[in-house]
C-alpha cells in the first residue's frame, strides 16, 4: 500500500507564479516530513522539512504545509521560476528519528517562461 | 557538511555478472547506510537497510542473497548486485545516517545499472 501519495503526476505553471504540489499520508505515526528535488540520473536534493508539531515552515521561496488532520502537507514555491523545472518528491520518516523515508511517486514541475 | 560520494554514476553489466556500487560519507561519520532503488518513473523505494559492522536488513521482496551489503567502516558502504539480470536495471542511491539528525536526509548521486 502506498503510504505516501502524490496525485498529480505533472504541473505546469508559468514563471512569476506560484507552484502548489500536494502530498498526502495514511500513517498517523509518520512525524517528520520532507520535500526533495530531484533531476534525472541524480540524487535527491533536499529542500525543505517539517515536523509534525508544526503546520509551516518556510524557507525563502519554499513553504511547506502540514495540515495533520487531513495528513495532508503541501509545497508552495513563490515566486516560481524555470531553474524549479524538476520531478519534486515528498517523503515521510517513519517515526524515531530513524532516517529511513517512505517516498511519494514524485510530481513533475515545469516553470515555463 | 553531509557530504556523500557515490561511484559509480553509472554502469552497464552483462546479464550473469556482478557489479559493486560504492557509497562513501566523505565529512561525517554514517553509522547508518540506507540503500534505495528507483525504477523509471516510479517512486524512490527503500531497499535495505545497514549498521557499521553488522548485517544489513532488507525490505520485503528485496533478496538479500542478490544484493550484497557490506558497511565495514563507519564512511564506507557498498552495494553488490549479483548475478545481474536485466530487470536489476535501475538507478541505485544510498544515504548515510550519522549521529547527528541533520545527516540523515542526505543522499548520493546515484548510480545507473544498466544490465544487457
């Protein structure tokens, strides 16, 4: 079962707006929460974090949302811009400080000019 | 700091051989290596997972008898896939867990198996 969903698969926004990828989870004990970026034939860069005591986070461009109730987060980039273009992926520790992610399926951003 | 070196980038086996993949924690020590695979357009997907000197625990459905982990020091871990088969074709990435939570998000560069 996928304990970590991502739903939209691609999103296309033009430069200057605002990009909003959505992230969802079905395990309550998950308690920390990231976002990576990602190009192909790459490793995973790491963007943004948040712990589930918190529902924001932000960290220039990049803000992240926790809403527990719904085990739902979301990326916002603001403003965005080409260089975002990348396959964005959202991850979840499992809970103890552990380490080890469970990852969602990935989104493709493409920031057009 | 977290600085993570992974080698091969990437790699093209015969079917029926074996290749070795290297993960190395060049400014931090990792008494934690985990290893994840990602298969084109899919998620990434933990494989294993492996403490400085003892046995590594796998995932369920991956071999462990296929993929060989060695974690002998505390900045070197190495992945082996054995007998290569084309459906090993994937991209390999590992990352180091140190003592301190910050390392625990970083990740290699990733390795290309390409199995023919």
């Amino acid at each position: 079962d996928q304990q970590v969903k991502q739903n939209s698969p691609s999103l296309s926004v033009q430069e200057g707006r605002i990009s909003i990828l959505n992230c969802d989870y079905t395990n309550s004990m998950f308690d920390y929460f990231l976002w990576y970026k990602k190009y192909p034939a790459e490793g995973p860069t790491f963007l943004i974090s948040i712990s589930s005591i918190k529902d924001k986070n932000e960290d220039g461009r990049f803000t992240v949302f926790l809403n527990k109730s719904a085990k739902h987060l979301s990326l916002h980039i603001v403003p965005s811009q080409p260089g975002d273009s990348a396959v964005y992926f959202c991850a979840a520790e499992v809970y103890g400080n552990t380490g080890k992610l469970i990852f969602g399926q990935g989104t493709t951003l493409q920031v057009k000019p | 700091g977290a600085v993570v070196s992974q080698h091969p980038s990437w790699v093209i086996c015969k079917s029926g051989t074996s290749v070795k993949i290297e993960c190395r924690s060049l400014d931090f020590q990792a008494t934690t290596m985990f290893w994840y695979r990602q298969f084109p357009k899919q998620s990434l997907m933990l494989m294993a997972t492996s403490n400085e000197g003892s046995k590594a625990t796998y995932e369920q459905g991956v071999e462990k008898d296929k993929f060989l982990i060695n974690h002998a020091s505390l900045t070197l871990s190495t992945l082996t896939v054995t007998s290569a088969h084309p459906e090993d074709s994937s991209f390999y990435i590992c990352s180091p867990v140190g003592s301190a939570l910050y390392y625990g998000y970083t990740f290699g560069s990733g390795t290309r198996l390409t199995v023919v």
